[in-house]
C-alpha cells in the first residue's frame, strides 16, 4: 500500500491584491511502499470542476499509481477550488421567490418564508414542482475566489516543487525527467497553463477534455443537482464573471503563440463536447509540437474507458491513465533537468515574470 502524506505550506501571496496577506496550500502527497529511487517518476493529478483532493476517485489514483507506476504522486487544493464543487447553500432571488410563492399553497408558502431552502423545504417543494431554478450562495471575493488562471496554476507549481525539495532533502534520488500532469476539463487546462509558465518541467500531459479558455470564466455555471428529490437548476455567479483582470491572457491559443513547447501531450477530445470545439481544439493541438490528437467519436465509446462523446467523455479517470501508460509510445527521455531563472508571459496590459531563483515560483505582475 502506498504511503500517504499531507502537509500545508505558505501559498503564493494574491497577484490580485498584491498584498502578503497569510494563505496556506494543503497539500497530499503518496509515494510507492517500496520507497523511492532514480526511477521514481512524479504525476501531478489536476481535478476540475466537481472534484478535489478528498474526492474518493482522485484519492484511489494517489494510493494506486503511486505503487504500480512507481510515482510520486501529488496533488493540492489550489486557489479557489472550495468554489467549484457542487451546491451548499442556494437561494431565490427577491423576484423568484414573489413568483414561486404564487404558485404555492398558502401552508407551502409559510413554511418556505419561515425556513428558506433548507433540504425539509426542498423535500416538501418536491410533491408540488416537477424542477426549480436555484442560485448557489457565493462566498467569493477578491482575497478568495475562484480565478479559473494564475493564482490556481501558481498553486500547483508550488506543490511539485515543494515535494521535490522535501525529496532532495531526504536525499531521495527521482527521475526529474518524468513528471507527467494528468487533469479533466478545467485540471487539463490548468495543466497546459502550468506547462506554459513552467517549460521544460513535464514530460506528459494527458489532457481530457481542456478548454482553450476557461468557459465560466465570463458567464455563470449551471449545474443540475438533485437535493431532498427535488431537482435543481443551480446558477453559479462567479466572482470572476463581474471582476476586471486580464481574462484574455488566459487563452491557450494566445499562450502558446510561439511557445516552444518540450512535452508530449495525449489530447483526448469529444466529438460533441458541448463546451470546447472540436475544430478549435484540434487546430491548436496541430500547431504546438508534440501534441497527439485522439477524437473520441461513436465508434471509440467502449463502456469501459469512454461513456460518451460529450465533454469529459464520462470517462474512467483510471482506465484512462492506464491506457496511456501501457502505450508502447509513452517513454521518458532521460535529458539534463534545465529551468531558466524567470519565465516572461506577456499580454497586451500586463507582463507576468515567474521567478524560480529560490525553487518556488514566485510571479511578479508589471503593467506592459
């Protein structure tokens, strides 16, 4: 059995307030029960929207790959996660609740003024509405929010190299030269978004169903839920919808425009993905080296990997990666580990220097 480790570290301060105002990055981490040597590679696991590191999925990869793949395996609860799981609290607007109550019972409509959508009054709302359209309470704000960029790959980064130098510390030898990323959706993304502020750092991508641009990042979420058997269409009004920082830098098209991009990358995308185009997905894979296109259509959908076509495939996160490490064509080249001091990203407003002088990423924000 994989060992298991957790520990919290001193998280990057926010680039959207500039200030050193205290923020902690938990952090888990497991290595193979036969200890670690110059073949132990490490995999960085990136959940999206949905998922997190106590999610039961993400928890039996740390435990399994880390003994069958000899890998360090890692992952974190980076900056504004908390805000991309599912519902905790809902509510109806002013006007949404004058409307429901209109169509209520007068003992349905005390009891709904009296407690609010609590579960007992969704359970009774049930034997009366076939749905409901809801709003998820955010408690989102500048110092906390889920920005979908930056702040949630500097995280990230700050969890690899903070493993590798607890490793170095112990005298723990490991293969630099594979380090692989794994992530769904919005984890692939962050994924790529890593590999452009960390060049050179990842051996393998394994990329499910990114976007190119983070979609809630400018409109709401909506999610359906069922709580207390009544169904719910939630809306999530994310903070970052209404909050002014530079959201076109974060296109992976624009990101990678003359990038020299060093790793491989297995892109595996649906053939409806509603949310990601496939012929935009494709284009930008075929114009950045290394990146292998996989469309899953029909035909690829075996009930064992792939569910669907849609996006994130309904995939077997398991299955998945070990399809891609049994492949003949997955190999790590053992090379020199290089890593320039400062990476430079620049956009039209701004200019992001990531200085890796002292090992952690340290990111300092200049108006272009």
């Amino acid at each position: 059995m994989a060992i298991e480790h957790q520990f919290s570290l001193p998280a990057h301060y926010n680039i959207y307030t500039e200030s050193q105002e205290p923020r902690n990055l938990q952090v888990y981490f497991t290595e193979p029960s036969n200890g670690i040597n110059e073949n132990t590679g490490i995999l960085i696991t990136i959940p999206g929207f949905g998922g997190n590191a106590q999610s039961k999925v993400y928890k039996k990869m740390r435990l399994q790959f880390a003994d069958k793949y000899n890998l360090v395996v890692i992952q974190c609860d980076y900056f504004g996660n908390a805000y991309m799981q599912k519902a905790k609290e809902v509510r109806l607007a002013e006007k949404e609740m004058d409307a429901l109550k209109q169509k209520l019972p007068d003992k349905h409509k005390d009891l709904l003024e009296k407690e609010g959508l609590t579960e007992h009054v969704l359970e009774v709302l049930s034997h009366t509405l076939p749905a409901l359209l809801v709003t998820e309470v955010m408690d989102e704000n500048v110092h906390s929010f889920n920005d979908m960029g930056f702040m949630q790959a500097l995280d990230i980064l700050s969890s690899f190299y903070a493993v590798r130098a607890i490793l170095k510390d112990n005298g723990l030898s490991f293969n630099e030269h594979k380090v692989i990323a794994y992530g769904h959706s919005h984890g692939a993304y962050l994924a790529y978004l890593c590999n452009r502020m960390a060049p050179q750092l990842f051996s393998l991508i394994i990329d499910n169903s990114a976007w190119l641009k983070p979609v809630y990042i400018e409109t709401p979420r909506f999610l359906v839920q069922e709580i207390a058997g009544l169904k719910l269409y939630i809306k999530f009004p994310y903070f970052a919808n209404t909050f002014q920082y530079d959201k076109a830098v974060l296109n992976l098209t624009t990101l990678y425009k003359g990038f020299n991009n060093n790793a491989n990358i297995i892109c595996y995308q649906g053939i409806s993905d509603e949310l990601v185009n496939m012929n935009d997905k494709r284009r930008f894979c075929d114009s950045i080296a290394h990146c292998q296109f996989r469309l899953i259509d029909n035909s690829k959908v075996d009930h064992s990997t792939f569910y669907s076509t849609g996006h994130g495939l309904h995939a077997d996160f398991i299955k998945l990666f070990e399809c891609v490490m049994g492949e003949n064509t997955v190999t790590f080249e053992k090379k020199p580990f290089k890593h320039r001091g400062k990476i430079v990203i620049q956009s039209s407003k701004k200019n992001y220097v990531i200085d890796y002088a002292n090992d952690l990423p340290i990111m300092h924000v200049l108006n272009a």
